[in-house]
C-alpha cells in the first residue's frame, strides 16, 4: 500500500493498524521516483523497520537527496538520531546545511494544522532579542488570546523575572525556554511578572486551546489624513480563512487608502492560506499571475505545483503593501513578500529581516509520528527564490514589547504611518543593531524549546 496516493485521492490510507499517510488534510502527490513517487509503508513500527522506511523515503522525497549523508541506521538507536542523521550538512555553496526538517507527535501535527488547536501556555517572550544578553530584561511578546496565560491575565510587555524558579538571567545566558513548552494537559508553570513596578507570581496550567490566527484588525488615520488598514496574522491555517475575509471585507468597505500586514509573529504554514492573503491586498492586479510554485527534487518532478493569485470578492487591490516583519517571519510568510513582489506590487518592509526560508515540506506520517522533511523550493511568478539570508527590512525598525502591537505607540506601526504618509524611513539607528543580529540568530530546528510557538513551515495545500 502505498503512502501517497494519486490522481487526486485524499490522503489517510491505513495498514496493520499504523497511520501510513499523509496527515489528514494535506494534499496527496503523485512523483516521478524510483518506484513511481510511492514508498511502502514500514512493515511494524519496530525501530530497524521505521529507519529502512525512513531511508527509503529520504532517497526519493528529500530536497537533498543526492548531497545529504547516507548512515548505517544500524548505528542508531532510535529514529530521530537516524532522522538528524540523515540530513544535509551544506556542502552546496547553493544552500545552506538543512536546518529546517524536523519530526513531531503526528496527533499534536493534526491539532495544530487541521484543527487550528493546540496544547500549551499560550505565552510567548523575546529571547531571541536578548541572545546572548542576560543583563538585558525579558518581556512577554505575544499571548495567544484563548489560552490559560491570556485567561490569567499576562499580557505583552509584561517582564519576565522567573519561569519555574529559574531567573530570566539564567534563562538567556543557557538560551534555554524550555519551560514554555508543555509536553501534557494539566502541567503546571510558575511565572513570576513584573507590570508597572508590581510584582506577580502565577502559576499557569496547560490546556488545549483554539488558536486566534487572525489576532488584530484596524483602521488608523495618518498625520496626513490617509486611512491606512491594518490586519495582523499569525498562523497560516484554515481556520484564518473566515477572519482574514471579516478582516478584508471591513477595510474595503472603509476604503482604506493603504495595508499594512503584521507579519512579525507568522512563522508560516499552508501555501493556500498565505496566498489568499496575498490576494485580498493584490486584487485584479494580480490577476493570472503566479503566486508560487514548488519545485521538487529532480525524482519527483511531476510533483511540481503552482498555486496562482485568487480574485476574493472583498480584495483590495493595492499597488504597494506594507508588511511588519522580523526574525519571526518565516517560510510561507516570506512566500507571501515574494509572491507579491513576484506580480508587481511594491513591498514596503518593515522591522528587521526575516528568517530565510524558501522551502517547505509535504509531512508524512508513520507510526505516530510526522516528519517535515524539506521537499522542494519555492519561486514566484519571475522565478525568484533561494532568499536564504531573509529579506532584509526597507526601514530597519526594533520592537518596543511594552508597546501594543499594532497601536500608534508601536515602533513598527509608526513607522508604517510614517512611510506611507512621507515616502520615507523614519531615523531609526537603535534598529541597525537589531537587523544585524536578525541575520546571525537562525530559527532554531525544531519547534521545542524556543522563545515561542511560531512553526517555520510551508506545506502544500
């Protein structure tokens, strides 16, 4: 039984009682491989098993397949050590060693990406901010608006003195945010805060809780006078799509003069979903244009699939785009900057340069566990890809995270105003620095263990 199923067949097939598909609401791909784009599913799920249909599978699937390592899996004792093992190291001038692949709890891959769910805290901090500067403070960034932490009442710009006893110095000198992380329902975290010179201690309990993708809608009036509309969002899922149009069709409605796209938290997800973003701010102008299309290796070829603008009914139809980004702003989120630019519409950046990664994965499951490794790159309509040092901010402006995201006291949002109002960058020097570390401070591997729960994917549907 084979694991991608053709001719447009939905994924989900089973045998001997494992998952041995595609998760659940991906989209299935017919390849050009050595066995016609098909692998066999592992016979059981004993470790050897799982790390031949690995092997398998990386030989016909894997972006890097003629470049990465090939390792006696033998030599490993579990899959995941086989798995990183298995990886490319960068020895292509072209591309920079795979920092990107990674594997994850199928169940936890469905809830996030299919349900627009997940299990967590639901509080993000800005370490990679002060990497490397443990006498600098620890704020709160970002609270997803359903979770325990928002039910408690943290909110961004809240410091952060301790997570489980362990002192906010501590925690940036080891780079270790381990803590934010839950790994079950009902585990507890304990995060001592400071607001306004008062001190709180909170003891906060993990749930499962729905996602907030579309986290802020705005109409500002500039000094000048222009109406400038302002959509922030986070996660590229489906669950973004009846928002994003309550979001598009108020601004068109307010005949907004001007967009700006808060980008700055979005580390990506499904191509779909980010180019029915793109195509609200582009409208007609984008008409026929490719969006994006994803190039697999040379075995897989006819797997090949462009995605094209789409025409919603409350698009804008904007010239130029204003788009809030930073180190945070990854894979399909970048999609969306370089499908825009790709049709024509100006792209004004702003904040700090973004994480750099034009590729994306089709995750397969096996045994309860789904891996995303990186499967093709992604172009836009001129062809243009491989932007893997970010795309660098046309006004370099560093984040304030005592200030409301979004609001005129924003950094980045009074910068937008100032552009489009001036034509002009606002005199940020204290922002130069930010962008120079934006470039040095990749997106760790992994969705364990950062500052947050931004995952820097780009899946085909």
């Amino acid at each position: 039984m084979a694991l991608l199923q053709c001719g447009g067949g939905q994924p989900g097939l089973r045998s001997g009682g494992w998952v041995v598909a595609l998760a659940a609401t991906l989209l299935a791909a017919c390849g050009g491989g050595d066995d016609g784009g098909a692998v066999s599913p592992p016979a059981t799920c004993s470790v050897s098993d799982q790390q031949q249909w690995l092997g398998r599978y990386m030989n016909d699937w894997y972006f890097w397949y003629r470049l990465s390592p090939r390792p006696d899996p033998s030599s490993f004792a579990d899959v995941e050590s086989y798995f990183q093992a298995s990886l490319y190291t960068g020895i292509d001038p072209a591309f920079p060693a795979d920092r990107w692949s990674r594997s994850q709890d199928t169940a936890s891959f469905d809830q996030f990406y299919g349900e627009g769910r997940t299990l967590g805290y639901g509080v993000s901090v800005a370490g990679l901010e002060v990497e490397g500067q443990p006498e600098q403070p620890l704020y709160v960034r970002h609270v997803e608006p359903l979770s325990p932490a928002a039910a408690l009442g943290v909110q961004r710009g809240d410091e952060v003195l301790a997570i489980d006893g362990r002192s906010a110095a501590d925690l940036i000198a080891s780079n270790d945010f381990s803590g934010l992380t839950a790994e079950a329902e009902g585990e507890v975290m304990t995060l001592a805060l400071r607001r306004n010179g008062v001190q709180r201690t909170l003891t906060v309990k993990a749930a499962i809780y729905t996602l907030t993708p579309v986290s802020g809608t705005a109409v500002q009036t500039t000094a000048a006078g222009r109406r400038l509309g302002y959509v922030a969002v986070k996660d590229m899922i489906d669950q973004a799509l009846a928002p994003m149009d309550a979001a598009f069709s108020r601004l068109r409605a307010e005949r907004v003069d001007d967009l700006v796209l808060d980008l700055r938290y979005n580390g990506g997800g499904l191509v779909s979903t980010g180019g029915t973003l793109a195509s609200y701010a582009a409208g007609a102008r984008a008409a026929d244009r490719r969006y994006a299309t994803l190039l697999y290796n040379d075995k897989q070829t006819s797997s090949n699939q462009t995605f094209r603008f789409s025409a919603p009914a409350s698009a804008l139809g904007l010239p130029r785009v204003v788009v809030l980004m930073g180190r945070r702003t990854c894979s399909a989120s970048e999609q969306v900057i370089n499908g825009l630019r790709g049709a024509g519409i100006d792209v004004v950046a702003i904040g700090e340069t973004s994480c750099g990664k034009p590729l994306g994965s089709l995750p397969i499951d096996a045994c309860g566990r789904t891996y995303s490794a990186i499967n093709f790159e992604s172009v836009n309509d001129r062809n243009e890809g491989r932007y893997f040092d970010g795309f660098d901010a046309t006004c370099p402006v560093a984040e304030d995270f005592t200030a409301a995201q979004g609001s005129p006291g924003d950094p980045l949002m009074a910068a937008a105003m100032h552009f489009v109002d001036q034509g002009s960058c606002p005199v940020t020097l204290a922002a130069q620095a930010g962008r120079k570390k934006a470039l040095s401070a990749p997106a760790p591997r992994g969705a364990r263990g950062g500052d947050g729960d931004e995952r820097g994917v780009m899946i085909p549907r």
